[in-house]
C-alpha cells in the first residue's frame, strides 16, 4: 500500500501516522485505525506522553510488530551520554517492547556537544535499543557535525517541510550523506489545505487537497511524511496517496508556494535555523 524509502539501510514505510497531541483513547483509537487502514509506520516520542498507548494499539492490532517501523524520540532535556540511553530504555517499557526502529534525537542540545549527543545515540543502537539511529530539527550545519562524530549509520532527519516551507537546502546535505528527510507538520498543521493551488490540484486529479499535498511529499527522492489526524476516515485517506501521480509542471507549482516565512514551528531551544551559525553551542 505504502512505498519503502530505503536510507543508509533501513527501509521506512514513506507514509507513517504522527501522534503528537493524541493522548489517552484517541492515541489507541487513532493507532488503530492506522494499523487497520494500512500504515506500517507510527511515529511517537518521549515528549508525546502516549508511548504506552502506542504499544498498546500495535499490540491489539494483530499486525506482527516486526512488520510496523516504529520511532520514538528523546527529549531535548536528556541528551547527556547515559541519560540519553536512559531515556531510550524508558520508552522501550513505556512501549513494552525490545527495541524500537528509529531512534531520534528530538531536538538538538545547547548545552550538551553535539559530538556527546551523537555518541549516546550510536551506543543506544549498539546496545540494540534501536533498529537505526537518526535526527530531528537539525539544520543542515548540525547534520554535517552530527555525522562527522557518528561511527553507526543515521538514517533521517526529521523536520518541518510543507509546500510552504522550502528545505531544499538541507535536503542536499542528507542526500550527500544517504540520509532521508523526514517530513513533519507535513500539511503545515492543516493551515494549506484551502491554499488556492493545492485545492485547484485536487480537484483536477479528484483527491482531496490532503492526499496532494502528501503525494507531494512522497514523490520526492528520500522523504517520507508524518500527517498526524485524530479521525479514522481522514487516518484512511491519508494514506491512500499511490494510486496517482503529479506531473512535474504540478510538482513545481507546489515547489513555488514556498515562502520566507514559511516555518511554523520555532521554539526557543530550537536551532538557529537562518544557517550556520555554532554561536553559544557547547563544542566539547
Ligand atoms: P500535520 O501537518 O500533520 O497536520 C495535522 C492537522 O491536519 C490536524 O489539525 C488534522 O486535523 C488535520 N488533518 C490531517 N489530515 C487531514 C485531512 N486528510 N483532511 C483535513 N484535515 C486533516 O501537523 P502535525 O504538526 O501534527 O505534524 C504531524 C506529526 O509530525 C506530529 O503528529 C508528530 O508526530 C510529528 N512532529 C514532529 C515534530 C518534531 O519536533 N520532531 C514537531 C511537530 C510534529 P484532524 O485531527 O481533525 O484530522
């Protein structure tokens, strides 16, 4: 149903469910459904709160877990060498299971080296807590350190892209290293589905200005996409984005949306996200 992105030897499903802001019986629902409508792919995190609904919902599924591609996160907070194992582990009995697929750093520490993040990450995935190891909310600077210190392979960076938001730049640097490009906020939360463009596309190839924007995404070499919905019918049509294709004239009118003030997400102790600058970053 999905199609396989393969990334420095993982093989992640190109459409996964997101679980941010579903708690509680929505989470178990939503995963549920996910499951049954096809995904292959769920996408949780420490932060999130919801790992053992998670666990819980692949568990009652019926679906193998070794056919599902799960990630889970660690926060910001726990990226010393041996917290981060730490924050592994407890969400491996949040989840209740072995390991996880993906491993990410949820966002890159101020205060702890990136060399110290990168080597807690591969010891995770030596320890086999996780399949593969990856990034998320790295700029394409923080890619290229990141890489330098890792000796396991990283397989994604997750981050915000939407037709609105241009990371081509970055896209250049994971592709130079094998990597893939996670797409998070993947309909920029759901403000792009009235865009003039997208909802024209749609209606011209009969699907939803949804399922454009995530063909979109899934056309592109190396990404994947993360569209998070809380209702099973929307969950379903999500998905259901390999049975078309958009024409390169379609692909760039929705490449041309992009805009300077595109990035919707930017908190604080993220990154500095304008390009290159280490400035205030531990280094050792
Ligand atoms: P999305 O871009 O996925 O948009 C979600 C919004 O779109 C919701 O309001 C949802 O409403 C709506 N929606 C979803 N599908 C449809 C549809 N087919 N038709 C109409 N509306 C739809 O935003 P998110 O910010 O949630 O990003 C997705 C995932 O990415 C997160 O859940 C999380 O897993 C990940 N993420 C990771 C971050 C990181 O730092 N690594 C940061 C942010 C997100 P409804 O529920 O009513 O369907």
């Amino acid at each position: 149903m999905t199609s396989i992105v393969s990334a420095n030897g993982a093989g992640i499903p190109a459409i996964g469910l997101g679980t941010w802001q579903l708690s509680g019986d929505t989470a178990l629902r939503c995963v549920e459904a996910a499951l049954k409508a096809g995904y292959r792919h769920i996408d949780t995190a420490a932060m999130y709160g919801n790992e053992r609904e998670v666990g819980e919902a692949i568990r009652r599924s019926g679906v193998q877990r070794d056919d599902i591609f799960l990630t889970t996160k660690v926060w910001y907070d726990q990226l010393a060498f041996g917290a981060l194992q730490r924050s592994a582990e407890e969400s491996l009995k949040r989840l209740k299971c072995e390991r996880v697929d993906l491993l990410l750093i949820h966002w890159p520490s101020k205060t702890v080296s990136i060399e110290e993040q990168v080597r807690g990450l591969c010891e995770a995935r030596r320890r086999g807590l996780a399949r593969h190891i990856g990034l998320a909310n790295f700029p394409a600077y923080l890619v290229e350190e990141a890489v330098r210190f890792a000796d396991q392979p990283l397989v994604s960076d997750q981050v915000e892209h939407h037709p609105y938001l241009d990371q081509s730049e970055l896209k250049g640097e994971l592709t130079a290293h094998g990597m893939s490009l996670t797409s998070y906020s993947p309909l920029g939360k759901g403000s792009l589905l009235a865009d003039p463009t997208i909802v024209e596309i749609a209606r011209e190839h009969g699907k939803s200005p949804a399922q454009v924007i995530l063909r979109w995404h899934v056309q592109q070499p190396m990404t994947i996409a993360i569209p998070r919905s809380s209702n099973p019918r929307r969950i379903a049509e999500n998905i259901d984005v390999f049975d078309f294709a958009l024409s390169e004239e379609e692909m760039g009118r929705l490449f041309g949306l992009a805009r300077p003030d595109g990035r919707m997400l930017d908190p604080s102790f993220g990154p500095d996200w304008s390009g290159g600058s280490q400035k205030g970053r531990a280094t050792a």
